[in-house]
C-alpha cells in the first residue's frame, strides 16, 4: 500500500464549522459488504423500529424539503465576505513533497481528500456556551442554512475526490448532503452513531473517478467490555477503485472519537479499535492467516 502524498492543515478555521484537513492520498487493496445509510444500532434492539421510521420519513420528505432548500438557496446566492479567510500551512510531509525531497512516482494514482467535522446543528444547539465568540461576527453564524451554504461553497473550492464528514446529522445526511453533492457528481455512505445519537459519519466520493468496491463500520462500544469501549462513537470505511486503473485499490477511513481531555484511556481504546479494523478490512483477502482481536484484548 503506497504512502501518502501531502498533507494540509488549516490554521484560521470559518466559525461556522470546524477545521477541514485536505490530502493527496495513493492506492491499495482488498474486499466486505456494501451499504449506505445505517439508520439503527446493532447493540439497541429498542431503537431499531424507532430509526427504520424515522429513515422512511426522512426519505419521504426529502425530495420536497431539497426543492424548498434550493428556493432559499437561489433567494440568497450572495453570502457576505469571510472576515476569516484560511490560512494553510504545509505538514512536515507536505513540506517534502513541496521541496522534491519526496517525488510522485510514474506509478502513483493520486487522490485528494477532504476531512472536515461540520458540527451538528443538534449538536450545537446543546452547548450553546462552546459557540458564544461566533456571535461576534454576526447573530446569524451559527445558523444551519448559513453554515450549510458556506460549507456547500467550502466544499466546492477545493472539489476533492473523497470528502469525508463528521457530525453529520442524520436527517442533513437525506435532505441537505446527498441531494447536494449528488449534483456535484458525488456518492455518499453514512454510519449513524449508536444508541439514541442523532449524528455520524459520511464519506462521499466523485463516482466519475472511483467505484465504490466495499464499506464496513465500526462501533466503539462494546456490550461486553470494559469502560474504555463504553462510548456511542463509530467510525466508517470504505474501499475504492480508481475507474482508470481498476487494479489500484484505496482504502479510505474516517472516525469521531469521543471528545474529552480526561479520558484518553477511551480515545486510545476506540483508536486501536478502528486501526485493528482497518489492517483487516484493508488486507482482506490477503493470505495472511490471523489477525490478532482487538476487541477481545480490550474487553479484558
């Protein structure tokens, strides 16, 4: 599996969401099962109902809820100037791929991505205290149109092959990014967090560059382990081949772990988790006969 190529971290991030991460990343390979939206926990029998409803709904009202978005849309083409423009600073591996200390190889298939939490707007209606310092610039911020039009206009700037999300609200998924970027020429999987969460991650990709070949998921929490895998987080994959070289194989992953300073004891457990799963889900298929379980280890 071929290195990443560079790497880019943006220093003044809009207030309206959270800081974007964009690579140039090369190919690899393998193979599990395809999916799209996962609207219900495997560890909450009791919500499964509740979710598949509450899917059917969303996918009822989209079409009219996208045609109603894209009225307010054409109603308000010009947002005002951004006070705070990036400022993007070069990784060490940026650095060296800048200088030609690293050089592309003839054989590399380069592919740009975006990283970007977005903030839910569920989210940020439950701690408005995070958020106070946006009203400086402005009592609309923080509202969802507002901020859905400038990551819509983010997203469009840089134009990357994957995108990768998170926070994702599950009804935004249905009525805002899918129908979005679907015009943009992208495909999307989700993953909703477990339990009662109404938010997860995305990963949307140009289907006129890369076929989607597998995804799988990963839930943090762990019915039968300790403390450190206690926690409603996920994390989301997805394997893709280049469509003009179909030999080459990348496997893409993104995750939100569980934001707090104090329990790093949670984040390197859910951390481990995921790698474990993305070594398997990366080399599957691979004659390589036994991988060690992670999840197993942890819970004792």
């Amino acid at each position: 599996m071929n290195s990443a190529n560079f790497s880019k971290n943006s220093a003044n991030s809009n207030p309206s969401s959270s800081t974007p991460r964009k690579r140039c990343l090369s190919a690899s390979s393998s193979s599990k099962k395809l999916g799209e939206v996962d609207g219900c926990s495997k560890r909450s029998p009791r919500f499964r109902n509740q979710n598949i409803l509450q899917l059917n709904e969303i996918k009822r009202t989209s079409k009219s809820l996208e045609m109603e978005y894209s009225t307010q849309c054409s109603s308000n083409q010009s947002l005002p100037e951004n006070k705070n423009p990036r400022k993007w600073h070069d990784t060490t591996l940026g650095c060296k791929y800048g200088s030609k200390e690293y050089s592309q190889r003839s054989g590399d298939t380069v592919i740009t991505l975006m990283s970007y939490n977005i903030l839910a707007d569920c989210l940020a209606a439950m701690h408005p205290e995070l958020y106070t310092h946006c009203k400086d610039q402005g009592q609309d911020v923080l509202k969802w149109e507002y901020r859905f039009a400038r990551l819509m206009q983010e997203i469009q700037q840089h134009n990357c092959d994957v995108i990768c999300l998170q926070e994702v609200q599950c009804d935004h998924y249905e009525t805002h990014f899918k129908p979005s970027l679907s015009n943009l020429g992208y495909n999307g999987v989700f993953k909703k967090r477990t339990g009662d969460k109404r938010d997860g991650c995305a990963i949307f990709f140009k289907s006129g560059r890369l076929e989607l070949v597998d995804t799988t998921d990963v839930e943090y929490y762990q019915p039968k382990g300790e403390r450190p895998l206690n926690r409603d987080n996920i994390g989301l994959l997805a394997k893709f081949a280049d469509r003009n070289r179909p030999e080459k194989l990348l496997c893409v992953a993104t995750t939100h772990l569980l934001y707090n300073p104090r329990r790093v004891d949670v984040r390197l457990a859910q951390i481990a988790v995921m790698l474990a799963e993305l070594d398997k889900f990366c080399w599957s298929g691979d004659p390589r006969k036994h991988y060690f379980n992670f999840y197993e280890f942890l819970a004792q």
